[in-house]
C-alpha cells in the first residue's frame, strides 16, 4: 500500500481511514480463501479436487457461483456452452462488456486455486466496484469457465473456445473414459448442442462511442497463480503475463527388432528402447540449450519381456516456449538428432503430432493497465515483474475473439496440478486491488 493513499488512486485519506482499507482487503482476501475451500468440497475424487466438464461436481460449483455473483449485486446466467456468467452493467445499460474469467474445473487430485482463485477474485472485484457506486464506460462481466483441463473428453479450453466462436462440429464426437459423446453428455446435462453457438461473443471497437451492444467485449482479463516459482524467487507477489506458451505435442515411435536377451550379442543388437532412451537425453539437452521446455512425459516399451530386446518404444514429447519461432526451431534440432541417433543404431523412427496451440501474445494497452494496477496496488517504485507463462489458459481461446491479458499470483515453489498448490492471503489481497486498480486504469484509457 502507498502510504497516505488508498489503493484505488482516490487520493490522500486518514490513517484510520487507511486502517479501515487494510480491514476491507483482508476481509475479502480471507472470503476468497474460505470460497476456495468450499469449491475443493465439491470433488468426484475420495481424499482429493476432481471436477470435470459436464459433471454433477460442475453444477454443483456452477450454483455456487451462481449464488455469490449474485449476491455481488451481478446479473447472472449460465452460457450455452455451461460456463457461469455474471453482468454489472455500465454507465447505461447495454454497453459492450469488460470480461473478468477464469476457470472451475480442475485435474485429478488437484489444488484448489488453479483457475477458482480467477474465478473468485472476478467476482470480488465486481462487487468491489458495484458497491463504490461507480459507473464504469463499459460492463463488466465475470466468466466461471467449466472446461480448461480437458480432462473428460481430451480437449482442452472448450468454453473459452465457445466464448471466442470457435467451437467446431468436429468435438461432438469426443468421448470420454465410459465412452459417453460430447454430444451426449451436454444434452443429459440439459444444454442444446444446436445452441452452443449463442455463447460466442464480437470483439468491439474502443470507446465511449462503439456501438456493439452486450454482445460486444472490449477486453479480457484473467488472473491466476503463476504455477511457477519465479515471483516467489524475486520475491513479488504479482505479475504481468507477456505471452502463453504455443505448445507441440507428438507421439514418437522407435522400431527396432525384438529378439532374445541373453542369445543376442551388442553388435547384432537393434534395441529401440536404447535408441529411445538416448533421444530423450538429447531432447532435454536441446530443451536447455535453447531455453525451451521439452518434456518427455510417457514411455511405453514393447514386448516388455524382462529377457526380452525391447523391439518397439514408444514415447510423448510435450514441446513449449515463449514464442512458436523458439519452440518450431527446437523441434527442428530435436528431429534431426533422433533421426540421426535411429540412423546409427539401425531403427526405424515414426513420428506423429496430436496437438499444437499457437503462442498468444498479451495485448500491450491492457497490460499496461495491469503493471499500472500492481504498482498501485504494491507501491512499488519498481516496474512490476513480467513473465511468458509456460502453461496454458482460457485467455489462450479469447484471444481468437479480443485483446487479452493476464495477472500472475505468487504461489509457492511454483507448485500446481497437485494439493500441495499454495497462495498467501496477503498476496490474495494486493491481488484484489490490483485487479481493481487495473480495471479503473482501463476504463480511463477506454473513454480517452
């Protein structure tokens, strides 16, 4: 906090006044923290967080959310892909809207602040600014996404992606581990497939003057915990996202000939699992050397006899960086050492891709106005910290739609996906002001 300021720039105040501040943003801090646990109450998983899309577990969190937009003082609705939506309008009503989003659903036996600390800190800021009586030159709108994972039917940003109009007939046909369509689960679950695209949204012109109507959106923000430890390490409790990862997924085959262990001398030797096992060596060396992240996360070998000389292996690679020029070299690199490794030791190599995600670069403008949200929030003379975010998320989908941009929470050590996941309740509520601070900076920016 700057000292003799309030936190959303009003001007000098008390210290009474200031103390009374500090009260408020613990109070709403400590209801976010109580709001989290009551969400990872809501799990298909015995002792751990599941929720997937579709879900008993995404109605469930779907009312809840529900009940605190609406308490916030929000209008509120669930869109035709099943994401939870809550409106404070504008100035006049009608106007094209400011989205605040993040998501419900969750991995297996997951943490509880991956995407419902967004969510939840979207509705408070809402609330914030709905009960100073201020009236903002456009809407604002919280989104409770209810599919990011991809966890049920493998694919992953869906409502975000029904948001942006780039929801494709194609993912009716997806099916999860009971074999229950895409298609089928969202009828049961009392959606229309033939309306899913009601929840897309246009990208509207800035200013006062722009005439798209609530359908329209000037922007997105999203913030989430960093799943990374670099604010931890310098220390900050915030930052701003410059980019999301475009990330490369393929399936890698190594054939080599499968033959008896003890009965087959080195030089007559084609073992596909050595040849595997070289090359994820060298993917990591590449990964490092050219400061990208390349993960090998699955290995299958095959026959799998402890006698045996593995004559199939077969592994993932998850490839990622900050922009897709840095990530499609390496990838170059990588292929041509694999191909030469198989070359050398007589195997056959096989590779097949099964997803790739663009990089996504945060809108300039926007995130100006979130670094200008966490110096006022923090009073630091420093600029704020900016970070590519190696993960993916929902702002990853708008961004096909409208500008986006991101706010990372400090978590510690970096760890997410896994119930250890941690934030402070402090940096919940600098967090807050920043939000807020940001969205105020913006509507400046909007009517200029």
């Amino acid at each position: 906090m700057i000292a003799g300021t309030t936190l959303n720039g009003s001007g000098p105040q008390s210290g009474r006044a200031a103390r009374a501040d500090v009260q408020r943003d613990m109070t709403a801090a400590r209801r976010i923290m109580e709001r989290a646990d009551e969400l990872a109450r809501h799990s298909a998983m015995e002792g751990g967080i599941e929720r997937t899309y579709l879900s008993p577990e995404h109605a469930e969190v779907d009312a809840l959310a529900a009940g605190w937009m609406r308490e916030a003082g929000l209008t509120t609705w669930q869109d035709a892909s099943g994401a939870r939506v809550g409106r404070l309008e504008g100035e006049r009503p009608g106007l094209p809207a400011l989205i605040l989003g993040s998501h419900l659903d969750t991995v297996p036996d997951a943490g509880r602040y991956d995407g419902p600390l967004g969510v939840l800190l979207a509705i408070e800021v809402a609330r914030r600014i709905a009960e100073s009586g201020r009236h903002l030159p456009f809407a604002l709108e919280t989104y409770a996404f209810a599919e990011e994972e991809g966890v049920r039917f493998g694919a992953t940003l869906l409502c975000s992606r029904a948001l942006a109009g780039t929801w494709t007939d194609d993912l009716w046909s997806l099916r999860d581990a009971d074999g229950v369509s895409l298609r089928r689960a969202f009828t049961d679950f009392g959606l229309d497939p033939a309306r899913v695209g009601d929840a897309a949204r246009v990208a509207a012109e800035p200013g006062p003057s722009a005439d798209a109507g609530p359908r329209g959106v000037v922007g997105y923000l999203e913030a989430h915990i960093e799943q990374g430890p670099e604010l931890e390490a310098a220390g900050r409790p915030l930052g701003v996202v410059t980019s999301i990862a475009g990330a490369r997924r393929l399936e890698i085959t190594v054939t080599g000939e499968a033959r008896h262990a003890g009965g087959t001398p080195y030089p007559r030797r084609r073992d596909a699992l050595v040849g595997a096992s070289e090359a994820v060596v060298a993917i990591e060396r590449i990964g490092r050397e050219r400061d990208v992240i390349a993960t090998v996360g699955r290995l299958h070998v095959e026959p799998g006899g402890v006698n045996v000389v593995p004559g199939r292996a077969v592994f993932s690679l998850d490839l990622r960086a900050e922009t897709d020029e840095k990530r499609d070299a390496a990838w170059e690199e990588i292929a041509a050492t694999m191909k030469e490794i198989c070359t050398r030791r007589g195997l056959d190599l096989g590779v097949e891709q099964f997803h790739e995600a663009r990089s996504v670069s945060c809108a300039p403008p926007l995130m100006d106005a979130v670094a200008s949200g966490i110096r006022t929030a923090t009073g630091a003379g420093a600029e704020p910290m900016r970070i590519w975010s190696r993960a993916g998320h929902d702002a990853m989908a708008v961004a096909d739609m409208c500008d986006i941009a991101m706010m990372f929470i400090r978590c510690h050590d970096g760890i997410s996906h896994a119930p250890d996941e941690s934030v402070l309740e402090s940096d919940v509520a600098v967090a807050l002001n920043a939000y807020e601070a940001a969205i105020l900076a913006l509507a400046e920016r909007y009517e200029a």
